[in-house]
C-alpha cells in the first residue's frame, strides 16, 4: 500500500497555509509509517498531480476551507469532483488554464482525467479564521487545528492497513 499525505494553500496567506503547516507536522511525527509520502505542493497543483503520476492507493489532503464553522473546526470531506466530460472545449479549457494556481478540486480533477487519482481520497480541512489576510501569522484557532488534523490524518491511514489487512 502507497498512500500520499499532501498539504496545500499558501503560505503567505495566513491560515491558507495550514495545509502546509499541517504537512510539515505530519512529516515529523514519530507516527509516520514507511508506506507514507508527506508532501507539500503549496499553490502549485500541478506539482501535486505530477507526484500523484507516482502511483499511490490512496491520498490525504490538507487544506484551509470556508464552511461557516467555527475557526479551527476540522472537517474529514470526500472531494466532490466535477464531470468534464460534459464540459465544452472552451470550459475544460477555462478549467484547467492555471493550474499552478489552482485549487485542490481542480488538481483532483485533473488527476482522475490523466489516470493517476488513487481510489481513495480525502481532505482534512479546517475552518479559516479570516480567508483575505496577507501575511505569514496563522490565527490561533488554525494553529490550535494542527496537530488534531494530524491525528485524524493518522486515523485514516490506521483504518485503511486495517481494511488492506482484511483483503
């Protein structure tokens, strides 16, 4: 089993860079099992894209999100991904004109046109404080979210050995 734990969102956004931050965390936790990939793409999805080209089973994102929670509130979400194949030319383009900058969904989508989306994928997201802040100081509730995303990333990867073990 080859599963990718990603963090996304830049850095020089505040609490957007909590999937950066995240990743990092996950990196250095004693936890980390060798079948693990930490790996941290930032605002660049095709660098996340590329690597999951590697060929993995599964994928762990972490990502700042907006759903009117609480600050700090973590969410575990199964990306919602949208058909392109019903796109126009003129829109598949528009979709996939800046990946670079493009928001995890978008590198997701491409992922799954190229092959190379694993079959399982998740985000642990948690709930930004302030979404248009300039700078490189995360709230203390983005902060405070670190480590128990770390955990729910952990819980994920120990359920999926314990199904690959019941295979």
């Amino acid at each position: 089993m080859r599963v990718l734990v990603a963090g996304v969102g830049n850095e020089l956004k505040g609490d957007d860079g909590f999937g950066v931050l995240a990743a990092c965390a996950a990196g250095a936790d004693p936890r980390l099992r060798g079948y693990v990939t930490v790996f941290e793409t930032g605002i660049g999805g095709i660098h996340l894209v590329q690597e999951l080209m590697r060929g993995y089973d599964a994928v762990l994102l972490f990502d700042a999100c907006d759903r009117g929670a609480t600050p700090g509130t973590l969410f575990l979400l199964a990306p919602d991904l949208p058909d392109v194949a019903g796109f126009t030319d003129r829109e598949r383009r528009d979709f996939f004109a800046d990946i670079h900058y493009a928001t995890p969904v978008r590198a997701l989508t491409l992922a799954r046109e190229v092959g190379a989306l694993p079959p399982l994928v998740r985000i642990v997201a948690a709930q930004i404080a302030e979404a248009d802040t300039f700078g490189t100081e995360m709230s203390p509730a983005m902060h405070d979210a670190i480590m128990p995303a770390v955990d729910m990333a952990f819980e994920v990867i120990v359920a999926l050995e314990g199904r690959e073990a019941a295979e």
